[in-house]
C-alpha cells in the first residue's frame, strides 16, 4: 500500500511577524497552503483551507484521491465565503493550495496557485505543478524567458487563488507513483530564493528530516523575505497505518480556522 515517510517545517522567517504559511503532513496526504501577500488575513485562508483538506482525508481514507481534492479545493472557497461574510475585515482574503492525496493504490495531486510540487526519482528531478502567475503566463506566451520572470518584480501576482469571490478550478492529475520516489512540496519562500540546481540537489540528501531542515535554512540563508514551508517524503510501499498527520504553520493555531466544524461528510464513491 503507497504511503508517505514524510518531515514537514514551517519557518516564520527572518522578516515576517506572523507564519501566513499553512499545511498537513500525513502518510496518505501532503498539503501547502500560502496565503496571498498582501491581502487580508492570509493566516486565515491558508490554515482554513490547509484544515478542509486534511480533515476530509482524514475523514475519508480510501475515496477516491482526485474527487476528494476537487470536493475540499470547493469547500475551501465556500469556507473563506462565510470567513469573509463573518469579518468584513478579511475581505481580499487568499491563498494558494498544493495537495498530493493517495489511497494507497491511486495517487492524485491538485494545484492552485504557485506553491510547488517536485518528484525526485532516480536522481532525475522534476516539477510536478505549474505556477499560475501573471509571469508563467507571459513565459509560456513567449513574452518573458524563465531568467527574467525570476527576476520581474510581478513574480507573486498570481491569476488564480483559493478566495471568497470566484470558485477556484484547480489543475488536477493522476501520478503515477512507485516506492522509492521522493516528494517535495513547498511554498514560495523557498522557491523565490534558491536555484532549482540547488533545490535539486538539498532534496536528495538521504535522510528526509535533514533535506527538510537544509533546506529551510538555505532559503533563510539565501536572504528570503518570506515563510519557508517544505515537506519532504518517501513514498513507500508498507502495510495500512492510521492517517494522522504533522500540522504545519498557521494551521496549527484553531483560532485561525474560519469554522472547524463546518466540515460536511462526502458521499461514498
């Protein structure tokens, strides 16, 4: 049965008061969420819809991956609706939203916004997600190469959003998964600031808790301005285990979660 060894850390960072940064670690589910700069209470709309994904995996082990990912990715735009109707404060409220959900046979991954998601196998290394930014956009229409997107100062403004004003449409797709590849998701915090090279070559260190740990520490090191989040895991092939998990960065405070009983069950499949 596929299965996630996984080390998950969140890093406030250098710069920043407060952790916007959200995510869930478990053996069947890894999870980002990164609220959007500059908008109202992104601590609340990562955490929210970091909590809707992880409470429904953990709710519903063995439906199907995909469905599942596409019903939370919903609830969590319903959720930052009422957050929003609740606290005109939080008006603006976003965040980005990276899952990779497994039921042991099937593994799917859905994608909004531009946290990432990379597959290190047999030392080849790749990205799993594409970036949903004003940037991407203009490199993928011809008008900007990849050297100066990284550099534009628009880098951040992505076009699509988990919010409180439109129903977000994630990129949904199968992996196909083997024991032995390694998974790594992060938020921007790490990915503005270091090379995919240099990326590559910390998330291969053997021991998963110390990729983790380096490479948290090279983004800081590297002068991010941001909150690092990055989960790296195994995928393994061992008997069914419980489906808790490690909760990561402003998801770990209940105070930022609009409604953690508003969660409804999902039919079965």
């Amino acid at each position: 049965m596929l299965q996630f060894r996984y080390s998950a850390e969140s890093d406030t960072g250098r710069v920043r008061d407060n952790n916007e940064d959200a995510g869930f670690a478990g053996p069947y589910l890894l999870c980002i969420a990164d609220g959007v700069g500059g908008a109202a209470a992104g601590e609340v709309a990562s955490a929210t819809a970091s909590y809707v994904v992880s409470a429904r995996a953990l709710a519903h082990p063995g439906f199907d991956p995909m469905r599942l990912l596409e019903a939370a990715t919903e609830e969590a735009h319903h959720q930052l609706v009422i957050g929003v109707e609740a606290d005109q404060r939080r008006v603006g409220m976003a965040t980005t939203l990276t899952a990779i959900l497994t039921d042991g046979e099937r593994t799917a991954l859905s994608h909004v916004g531009d946290s990432r998601a990379y597959l290190l196998r047999d030392g080849a290394f790749s990205r799993l997600t594409h970036d949903m930014t004003m940037v991407q956009a203009a490199v993928d229409a011809g008008r900007m190469t990849p050297a100066e997107a990284a550099a534009s100062p628009y880098r951040n403004v992505v076009l699509q959003a988990v919010d409180a004003t439109s129903a977000p449409i994630p990129d949904l797709l199968w992996l196909d998964l083997e024991p032995g590849d390694r998974l790594l998701l992060c938020s921007d915090g790490l990915t503005d600031y270091l090379p995919e090279g240099l990326i590559a070559q910390l998330a291969a260190i053997p021991s998963s808790r110390l990729a983790t740990a380096n490479l948290v520490r090279a983004a800081l090191d590297a002068g991010s301005r941001d909150n690092v989040t990055v989960i790296v895991a195994d995928v393994v092939d061992e008997p069914a285990v419980v489906g808790s998990g490690a909760v990561l960065g402003a998801a770990a405070d209940p105070g930022n979660l609009v409604d953690p009983a508003a969660i409804r069950p999902l039919r079965s499949a």
